[in-house]
C-alpha cells in the first residue's frame, strides 16, 4: 500500500529478503494502521504449546531509518482470540541491528496454536528515539522534587 505521508527516503525502512519464497515485505493492513505487519517465513507449520515460547522467524533484515527503533508489539487478534503474544513487548529493534527479525511469541492459552507460514504474527512500529548524555549527581536531591517521589508500583491508584 503506497503511503502519501512517507515525505522522503530518509523516511523508508530498508528491507533485505534473507527467505526468499517464505518472507513477504513487512505493509500497513490499513490506511490509518501504525504498525506493519509482520509475518512468519517459516517453511512448515509451528506449534506453539501452552505455556511454551517460540522464536519465530520473518526471514528479513532490515536498516531503520537514522534516530529510530523498531518496536515489536503484539498483535491484538492472535492475543485475545488464541492468547498468544509477544513476550518481550514491545521489543526492540536498535537502528544498527542488521541480523534477521524473529519475533518472541509465548502461548498463554489453554490449547496449543499452530502458526502456519505466512502467518501475520507481530507488529513493527518505527518511532524516534532521543538519545541523551547521562549526568550523575552526588545527592537524591539534585533529581528534584515531584508530586509521586519515591511511590512505587501502585502508589498512584488502584
């Protein structure tokens, strides 16, 4: 699907087919979707047990554009209709990695799935990244005052 609001190709995601005849490019399902769809470049079906985790193949490498990650995030179908998501979500693709994606999924369902080639399995949305120097400071009040402080998990709500 051609997208109008790519403004140049510092903007374009590099792809590299490392599976020929098993990988397909990763595309937008919708006009409006934020991530791309990944797939599984895999050459017989996978089972994926209850409990188990699996490393799933995309057969791609690819070179993000300068200043970006990749994030690998669950899709929603394969999690509420077969609970079975991404692990590491979301995971991260550094901008310099150039080995093949494989996305981490887990089975959290009570049957085993079966994840066929070509199978839509993740998500894959490019965002920004602000890189930024590290400062270290000699006392906890050099960080500065906030309404949370030091409240942990829950401290804000229920």
């Amino acid at each position: 699907m051609a997208d109008d609001r790519v403004a140049s190709s510092e903007q374009q995601l590099r792809v590299h087919i490392l599976r020929p005849g098993l990988a397909s490019l990763p595309r937008y399902a919708t006009e409006g979707a934020a991530g791309l769809d990944l797939t599984a470049a895999l050459g017989q079906p996978m089972v994926i047990e209850p409990g188990a985790r699996a490393l799933v193949p995309t057969g791609l490498a690819i070179a993000l554009p300068a200043g970006c990650e990749g994030q690998v995030r669950p899709r929603s179908g394969l999690a509420a209709k077969h609970g079975v998501t991404v692990l590491n979500a979301p995971g991260t693709i550094d901008e310099d990695y150039r080995g093949e994606v494989q996305v981490l999924l887990v089975n959290l369902g009570q049957v085993a799935h079966v994840i066929q080639p070509g199978d839509r399995i993740a998500q894959l949305v490019v965002a920004p990244v602000l890189r930024i120097g590290v400062a270290e400071v000699q006392d906890g009040a050099a960080l500065g005052a906030s309404t949370r402080g030091q409240g942990g998990f829950g401290s804000t709500g229920r």
